[in-house]
C-alpha cells in the first residue's frame, strides 16, 4: 500500500512521529513516503496516487497548520483514507472527523497506525499499549542540517532529536499531554534510543534533543541512558526537559547529567505567581524555582526555563516580578524571548475547563484557532498580553539580540522605563537552540 506521511511543523526538528511509523510500515512491506512540510514541498502526484495519508499532530500549531492541507488531500484524492495521529489528534477528534479524516489516534500510535493503514482500526483509537519499538527509520527525511541547530560560544551544531520516553506520570492542568496519556508514561528502550542517535550521529548530529515531556519521570531508565550514551558518544552533547518538582526531588542525579555532556535543561517554570502555579496543579513553588536554579548554578548546569506568563490568573505586579526574577538570576540569555508573550492555551480537553473560575472568563471555542477564547477578568492585562505579544514577533523577525527585546518588555510592563543599569551586550555565552517559537 502507498502511504504518506506528513509533519507540518515540530518545533524545527527532523519529525521522530515520521520516522518511528515509517519503520514499522515498511517492516510491512508498505511503500511509506515521509513529507516534512516544514522544510520540503509535497509533490501533488504524491498525494493522487497514496492509499492513504497520515497526518502527524504533535503539538497545536502543526494541527492548525495541517487542517487546511487535510482538505486539499480530501479534494485531489477522495479515495485516499486520511488519518490523524499524535498528541493534538485525539483533542480534536470531532473537528477532524469534520474534515474528512476516517480514523484519528492518540497515545502511543504506531501499532494502531498500522491497523489504521491496513483497515482494521476504529474512528478514534486512543493507545497506551506497551509497544516493541523499533528503530526510527529517517532514510526518507530531509538532512539534519535543514533543521534547528545549536548554538554555543558562536559555533552553530547540527543537531538531532530522539525520545526516551513518552507520556507523564504528572498531572499538570494546563498539559495537552494529560487528557492522552493520564498520567502513564511509556519507555522506549535504551538500545532503541541508541541505534537511533548512531544514525543521526552518521548523518551529522552533534547535539541531541531528547523530547521526552520529562526525563526524568523514570531516573533508572534516564541515567542508565544517558551514562551508556556518553560511553558510546564521547563528543556528542545533549539537552533535556526535566520539571522543577524532579529537579528539587533528583537533585543528586544533577551531576551525572553534567559529566555525560548534558548543555541545557529546558523546565517548564510556568510562573513566578504561587496562585498561578497553584491553579496549574505544577507541583512547585517559586521558592521551588529559585532553589532549582541554584542547584543547577551549583553543579554548572544551564538551566533554561520556559512560561506561560499571561493566564486567568495573571496580576500586573507578577508579570513585572516574573521579570524581575530573569533579570536578577541572570537568565536573560537564557530565556527566548517568545517565553515573555505567550498567552495560556486551552484546547479541548484541558483541565483548566474543570476550574469553576475559569467558566465565566470564556468567550467560546474557536474552531480555526482549535482553542477556548478567554478574557482576563484586568484588562490591562490582556492589553499588555497583547503588547508585548506584538513587540516580541516584531523585534524576533527583525533579528534583535534576547537583551534588547527583553529591555523592551521591561518598558511596557513598567511604562516605558528600561531597567536601571542594563547592559544590552550579551553577559554570558549560553547554548540554546534557534528554533524561536514554542507553542
């Protein structure tokens, strides 16, 4: 059978949800033609002559992104059977049924995807099966070099991605992965993980994601890979997304993470607002935060945090003491500057909608936007939202350096000073990669 297999965007990353399922369907004897949209073209001839296409929707802009190019599949190829798999496909299950696709899954999908290419699924399969993985196949995908790279002390690194793990054992309200997985996590096995990296280290990788939502929801398995991933890689570095609560709790696994070339960890920080992260079920504080940070100073660990720093929740004063706290911990080379502007996402699904505050703020689903419309019950708040929303995209595109557009989200949470003393010439070389947007 043809099949193809599209991403419309992963956060500027080589699609891992293109290349595990093409391994699986062409262990099956299935003719897969994987298209990243992102980086590449889909030839029309493509799409007429597939008996099936398979949309990949990691994340809520991929899906917004794809709904369109659902519809062109359905008009230049009715026969074809169209389906949606990943994170975001279950959370909009009706609406992409709508669209036209026969079966939409989530969770752990290649098994399923298989049964769905070969017309034995049902409409809507959500997977937490324990899979035997097998090793991504990206021979089809474009070279790792289109994608995001590292950069560190002015050098620019290719950089490939790789996952450990799926799913969550946590249950954070505002997290798109709950409503999936429900706090089950999922192991890909060590040497999976492995032989994946070999390949994208023969391909040119000098630095490896690893996207697990959390490295450390299981620590045996993480430090047992990432000791026999130094072992077997010596020269390559990493970076990792770990929790505030499981860097606090695996505070003595800090170490390791630094002898076996961990650059980076990315943390998911939220808020500086313990009623913000309170209503968000995050599991930490911002003492918590703060004494993260330095345990991670402590060992010479980059800790890169990520917020969402306008919610239902939101007070002026804590957005300019979220501020406050970059400046002072001196994270303003650190944080992309998107971190400033993003708005709190509520999606279908969400366990925010099961907060009784939240109900009178809403204003309706939107169906394009795939997303529930609310209103700060300040304006002024949505009115800086907004602001500085349009002050990041602008100086991004424009090409300014993080202090420079940070010194200007100062001014407009604090009207229109600048912070006192600032230095716009960067203070510190701190690796990150250059993917801007994180939505």
């Amino acid at each position: 059978m043809r099949v193809v297999l599209i991403s419309t965007y992963e956060l500027g990353r080589q699609p891992f949800g293109l290349a595990s399922p093409a391994a699986w369907l062409r262990a099956r004897g299935h003719d897969v033609y994987t298209a990243d949209l992102a980086v590449a073209l889909l030839p029309p001839r493509v799409v007429r002559e597939a008996d099936c296409v398979a949309f990949y929707l990691p994340m809520h802009t991929a899906t917004r992104m794809a709904a369109p190019l659902i519809e062109q599949v359905r008009e230049r190829n009715p026969a074809a059977r169209v389906i949606a798999y990943g994170l975001y496909a279950p959370l909009n299950e009706a609406y992409l049924h709508e669209l036209g696709v026969s079966v939409v899954i989530g969770g752990e999908f290649e098994a399923v995807l298989v049964d769905a290419v070969e017309g034995r699924s049902q409409p809507a399969v959500t997977s937490l099966d324990r899979l035997t993985f097998q090793v991504p196949d990206r021979s089809t995908l474009p070279a790792l070099s289109r994608y995001a790279s590292l950069r560190i002390d002015g050098e620019k690194r290719v950089v490939g991605y790789t996952e450990a793990s799926r799913g969550c054992k946590h249950l954070c309200r505002h997290c798109p992965v709950v409503p999936v997985y429900g706090g089950a996590f999922r192991v890909v096995p060590s040497e999976i993980v492995l032989e994946d990296i070999e390949q994208q280290a023969a391909a040119g990788a000098r630095h490896i994601t690893f996207g697990d939502p959390d490295f450390l929801n299981g620590p045996t398995h993480a430090l047992r890979l990432i000791d026999a991933f130094h072992a077997r890689f010596p020269e390559l570095t990493y970076d990792v997304t770990i929790k505030v609560e499981h860097l606090l709790q695996h505070r003595d696994l800090l170490p390791a993470l630094v002898r076996t070339g961990c650059l980076f960890v990315t943390t998911a920080a939220e808020s500086t607002e313990d009623t913000v992260l309170e209503r968000l079920d995050k599991g930490h504080t911002r003492a918590g935060f703060l004494e993260a940070l330095a345990l991670a100073q402590g060992v010479g660990l980059v800790l890169s945090p990520t917020f969402v720093p306008f919610t239902p929740w939101t007070t002026l004063a804590g957005y300019r003491d979220l501020l406050r706290v970059v400046l002072e911990q001196d994270l303003v080379d650190t944080v992309a500057p998107v971190q400033y502007a993003l708005r709190l996402l509520i999606p279908n699904g969400s366990r925010i909608l099961e907060l009784p505050d939240v109900t009178p703020l809403l204003a309706g689903f939107d169906r394009v936007g795939l997303l529930h419309r609310w209103r700060h019950p300040d304006p002024a708040v949505d009115e800086l939202a907004a602001r500085v929303f349009e002050a990041v995209a602008s100086e991004q595109k424009a090409g300014a350096p993080r202090r420079a557009i940070f010194s200007q989200v100062w001014a407009l949470a604090h009207d229109g000073m600048p912070p006192e003393n600032f230095d716009l010439l960067p203070r510190a070389a701190v690796p990150y990669l250059d993917e801007p947007w994180y939505c």
